[in-house]
C-alpha cells in the first residue's frame, strides 16, 4: 500500500515504509484495510495504528 500521507515524521520512520528499487519510490508494507487507509488519508488528528519506530535505540535508552 502506498502511504501518500504528507505526515513526514510517522511515515518516514516507520519500519514499515521501505524503498522500493524497481518503483523507485517508498511505500508501506503494511496490508492496511480499507477503512483504516481513508481514515488515514481523511482525518488529519489520526495515527496510524500499525505504526512502529524503527528507532533502534528506544529500548536502550528506556533502559538507561
């Protein structure tokens, strides 16, 4: 699925928004449903619910 949401700090670190060399563009791995994509498009105050941080070091951090 192509996240096309100008939201640049969700998607942008997402674990799930990978580049795609033969497109050669980056889209979202996730098979989100219908439902939750509109939402995503639609409402500017909603979050994606498959967001993950591909922040490494989070649970380092929390650690220290």
């Amino acid at each position: 699925m192509l996240c096309t949401k100008q939201m640049g700090s969700d998607c942008n670190n997402c674990n799930f928004y990978v580049f795609d060399e033969e497109y050669e563009d980056y889209y979202c791995q996730v098979n989100m449903d219908e439902d939750d994509y509109v939402r995503l498009l639609t409402d500017q105050r909603y979050s994606c619910p498959y967001y993950q941080s591909d922040d490494e070091y989070k649970v380092v951090r929390k650690q220290m």
